[in-house]
C-alpha cells in the first residue's frame, strides 16, 4: 500500500512541475527519419506492475535492461532514450492510465518531431496465444481502450502496433479478471525468454524497419 501511495503521489508531484516548467527536447537528432518513439502501455501503479495487461511497460522495462538505459519521470510518461547505429530512440511508458494513452504519445510525438511512421505502439493482446508476437502496420483498435485512445488523439489508424499475446484462457464475461489479473506460474517461466524476443524485435523495426521486422517476428 505504501509503495502504490508512493508512486502514485510520485506521479501527481512530477504532473504539477510540468505546468510549470516546460519539457525540453529529450533527443539530440536533428533529422526527423532518424527518431523513433516506442509507446508501451500500461497502467501505473504497483497493483498494476505485474499484470498481463502491462505487458507494454515490462518489454519497455526489458529493453532498458538489454540497451542499459533508465527512465525518468516527466510529462504525462516515464522515458528513457537510447542510440542503435545512428538512431535516437525514446521510450515511453504513460502515465495517464491506460484508457488515456493517446494524449502522451501525441505529446511526445510532436515535441520531439518525431514521424508518425517512427511510432511503434506496445500492447498486450487476448486474441494472440500466450507470447506470441505480431507487429502491424494499421488496423482497427480490436477493442483495447489504449489504441482507441490513441486511434481518437491522432485521428488515424495508420500506426505501427506490436501486440503482445495474453491469450484468452477466461470464462464469458471475465476478459477484465484476465487481463488485470497476475501471470500464473507457467507464463511467468516463459516471460523472460519472450521479453528477449520482444527486444530483438523493437530493435529490428528501428534498424530495419517495420516490413522486414513483421516477416521475421510476427507468429514467434
């Protein structure tokens, strides 16, 4: 209880200093096709850490350890940031809640001059078995509040999305009990290994783009 009021007083404190003292530009670059924003979503709080429904903010918590890189609080999100072959990248875990994703990554995106073609979107899927990876380029929100949120704010449905899979092991009309409830014993062994592959796979789409990285990781 004391770490859920910490965090979450954590967050209010860094949302207030943010009304008055404005962002500066995290990343260096100066040309836009060379910036890439990946956007795991989640929802903050430790009840929430270690949900399927997370899966956004722990890849981005694997890639940080694979690419040694922290994340700070600041507006509307944590990121971090990392360089791969002469690309910036900013990761971005919102702070917003997961229904109301699409304000930060808007922020983001337009702060840092980032493409919209450079945006990849980190989300778990019940429609996808356990672990399984699958990149596309567009597509409808297939009911996650997050990419609807985000489908609003951008006024677009052409982004690039990587949907983890949470499977769909519930009974009718318990999706929420699943997607909020904890990795059971036999998903938390795997973890580890598909949080490597899901590393390799961000890190494909930056250096190789989102086709490339679709053919070699989609169904893994």
């Amino acid at each position: 209880m004391l770490l859920y009021f910490y965090a979450i007083t954590n967050h209010m404190f860094s949302f207030l200093r943010s009304l008055f003292s404005p962002d500066k530009s995290i990343l260096k670059e100066t040309e836009p096709m060379k910036k890439f924003l990946i956007a795991g979503l989640g929802n903050i709080g430790e009840e929430y850490a270690e949900t399927r429904h997370n899966i956004g903010f722990k890849i981005l918590d694997g890639l940080a350890n694979s690419e040694d890189f922290t994340f700070e609080t600041r507006k509307l999100a944590d990121i971090g940031t990392f360089k791969v072959k002469g690309r910036s990248v900013l990761c971005l875990k919102p702070s917003t809640y997961m229904n109301l994703s699409g304000k930060a990554v808007k922020y983001w995106l337009e702060k840092e001059r980032i493409p919209l073609e450079n945006l990849l979107v980190v989300t778990d899927d019940i429609n996808l078995t356990f672990g399984t990876l699958r990149l596309k380029i567009k597509g409808s929100d297939g009911g996650h509040n997050g990419l609807k949120d985000i489908q609003n704010i951008l006024q677009s449905t052409i982004y690039n999305r990587f949907r983890f899979g949470v499977g769909s092991d519930f009974s009718k009309g318990r999706q929420i009990d699943h997607v909020l409830g904890k990795w059971n014993d036999e998903e938390t062994e795997k973890l580890a290994e598909r949080m490597k592959k899901s590393s390799e796979a961000i890190r494909s789409f930056v250096l190789s783009g989102i086709k490339i990285t679709m053919n070699e990781f989609n169904g893994t």
